[in-house]
C-alpha cells in the first residue's frame, strides 16, 4: 500500500462519529449525486439510482457537525453562515440534500429539543397581533431601501415575476405579472382597488397608470412607505394612489377590488381567518380578491406547520405558508368562493436566481452599507434555500382568484 494510501485508511480509520454518519447517508442516496471534500481527506463522490442535481459539500470546518448533530438542517444553515462549510454551486446542492432528506435523519439527534424551543418561540414572541405584525415586517422590510434597491430590478418589486418567454428579463417578468394580476381582476377605468401589502409601490402605480384605477396601498414597513409616496407622487399620481402605513384589519370601507401579492405568508396561521373575512368584508358585491401566495404541498404542510425553518428563524419571522387545500378551505369558511388557481413556481425559482446574480455582483456595496460578512452568506443562502424548494416542486406559488360565494365576480 502507499503511503497516502496509508495515510487516508488510517484517517478514515479515525473519523468521527457525524462523520461517518454523513458518509453512510451519502453511501444511501437515492436521488442525484454528492461529492463530499473533508479536511485532510480526498474528495468522496455518491450517486444515487435516480438522476438528480449535483451537490457539491466543501467542509472547511469540522465545527460544522456539532450544528448539524444539535441543529439540524438549522444547524447546518447556521454552519454556512458561519463559514464553516461551502460549495460552488449551493442551490444545486440543497436541492439534492432536500431530495435525499430521510437519509440523513441520523445526523439529527438533538434537534427535536432544539426545535421544540425554537417553535416555541414561534409561537409566544413572534405572534402577529397588530404590534407583532409591524415588528416582524419590519425586521425584514426596514433593511434600508438602499439595500433592496442594490438587487431588485428598476421597479423595485420583490416577489416573483412571470416569465412568458425565454428571452423575458426580470423587469419584463413583473410587468407581465402585474398585467396578470390586473385581468384576473377585472380592474377597469375609475375602480377602486385595495392592495394589502404595496411593498415599495410597484403594483399600485402600475395599476393607476395602467387601467386607470384608483388605489389604497396598505404597508407596515415605514422605509417602505417613504418611499412608496415618493414614488406615487414622482409619477405624479398622488390623486389615484393613497399609500398608508396601516395594518389590513383596520381598513375601512368597500372595494371593487383587492390585491394581495406576497403578503398572506407573513399573516399567520392564527389570523388566516381574519385575513379572509376581512377580504370578505371589504369586497363589494361582485368584485375580485386576487392573491398572489406562496404555497406548501399538501404532504409536508401538517409537519412544517408544527415546526420552524431557517426561514422563520432568520428572515421572515411570524411567517407560515399555507397549503393550496388549507388556504382554500379557510376562504370558503369566510364565505369566499375560489373560482381560478395558477401555479407557476419555476418562474420563482428563475427569478430567485436572478436576485442571486444581483445580489453577488453588489456585496461590495452591501458591505459599504455596514453589513458582515456573515449576514453576506445569510443573504446567499435565502435566496438558495427558495430556489431549491421550488425546483423542487416542494413549495410553489399560487395566484388565485376568489369572489363573495353568493356574488357573481
């Protein structure tokens, strides 16, 4: 034997214990391949019998199985964050460890106790009352619009274009969504729309100046309100569009119409319910709730509702998202009657991708901004972490219409 040879079955010999538990649930994947690279060891490459992604693990750092044991998938987010592991292509690579999930359950051990009191969490500090709400989205939203302006395209939209054509750029892909939007609501000269969540304005200018309505844009976020009203009144079209810092439930009055583009996600589960009756209420007869939401599938939603998520943890705390069954079956105990469903969670994964590509070519301006390197690679692995849950089929997203049961919209 030589004597790197040697050298790598005496290594091998003295591997840790969440060593060779990753190895023997690489050796078990079923799906795609893994090439592991450990620390004084040469790479090691895993193929599954079923083609799949190609994921690449760099440990740096063998600090990052002590996560892993106690955190799980939690913990190994908090790992990368840390830099104690990479790899060069990562949405790649969580995609395959999602599609191979049940066979590194082993690597887990601590973290039923460990999300128990991170879900618990969830549940006490992070409840969205009219006080948690405007706390939690302003945990995410008030980053500092300078921020989002570095990586989201021209109209400042952040949640997913509709891409109709390969040759689509972003900033094509929201304006085909908003167009979307507006004729499955049927908005027309003179209507009144309530949009809840207005983010930094885009939908609502384009609607005014689009189809010539009239709209109430409701936010929580007060940087995103600033510059909502800016922009309102830059395109001079402070007549047509009413930006207001104000929760959806305390709106007043009827609409013929309401839009809501990524917002139901950061409502929680315990107010779905007055979510919906407030659409309920604030409709006129005959008009449209159109909704834009992110979706789980129906097989993970009773699990993931129990529990928390990297996502929860460190980027949209207070948040759940729904199945497409449980958000229609809460509508419809809200007198709401689902009359259309479109799904199109790829173009999500695309146009994550590209928020990626964007957000890579500024870190330079990101640091100038005053953040680390750590929220830098926390940043990085949001927008992986989506991307591979919709390549993935495991969530999606859902654009839905739905009208007064009894009303004919």
């Amino acid at each position: 034997m030589s004597a790197s040879k040697s050298a790598q079955a005496h290594a091998s010999a003295r591997l840790s214990l969440p060593v060779r538990l990753l190895l023997a649930a690489a050796r078990r994947l079923q799906q795609g391949s893994l090439e592991i690279h450990l620390p004084g060891m040469a790479p090691q490459l895993f193929s599954g019998p079923v083609a799949g992604p190609h994921g690449v693990l760099l440990i740096r750092d063998t600090a990052m199985f002590k996560r892993l044991m106690s955190g799980g998938d939690l913990g190994f987010a908090e790992a990368w964050m840390a830099g104690e592991w990479t790899s060069p292509d990562l949405p790649a690579l969580l995609r395959c460890l999602d599609l191979n999930l049940d066979g590194f359950k082993a690597l887990q051990r601590g973290r039923a106790a460990m999300r128990w009191l991170r879900s618990l969490r969830q549940v006490l500090l992070l409840r969205n009352n009219r006080s948690g709400s405007r706390r939690n989205i302003r945990y995410h939203y008030d980053l500092g619009n300078d921020f989002y302006r570095l990586w989201l395209d021209p109209s400042m939209t952040y949640s997913s274009g509709l891409f109709l054509s390969p040759s689509d750029d972003l900033e094509t892909a929201q304006f085909n969504k908003y167009q979307r939007l507006l004729s499955l609501s049927g908005a027309s000269a003179g209507d009144h729309i309530l949009e809840i969540g207005c983010g930094w304005g885009s939908f609502a200018i384009h609607a005014a100046r689009e189809r010539d309505c009239r709209v109430t844009a409701l936010t929580l976020s007060p940087a995103q309100y600033e510059i909502a009203r800016a922009r309102v009144a830059e395109a001079g079209l402070s007549e047509k569009v009413d930006v207001r810092l104000q929760d959806y439930r305390d709106v007043a009055g009827q609409f013929d119409h309401i839009v809501s583009i990524e917002m139901f996600e950061a409502v929680g589960e315990a107010y779905w319910p007055v979510y919906f009756r407030t659409l309920a209420k604030r409709l006129k007869p005959g008009g449209r709730a159109v909704i834009q939401v992110i979706t789980i599938d129906e097989q993970h939603f009773d699990a993931y509702r129990r529990d928390t998520d990297f996502i929860r943890e460190y980027i949209f705390p207070g948040g759940v998202l729904p199945s497409p069954s449980r958000f229609q079956s809460d509508a419809s105990e809200a007198g709401l009657e689902t009359r259309k469903r479109d799904f199109f969670g790829e173009d999500y994964a695309r146009t994550l991708r590209q928020w990626a590509e964007g957000f890579s070519r500024v870190e330079d301006d990101v640091r100038k901004q005053g953040f680390d390197e750590r929220f830098i690679r926390m940043w990085h692995y949001y927008l992986a972490y989506c991307e591979a849950g919709f390549s993935n089929g495991k969530i999606n997203l859902m654009q839905t219409v739905l009208t007064a049961a009894d009303g004919n919209g």
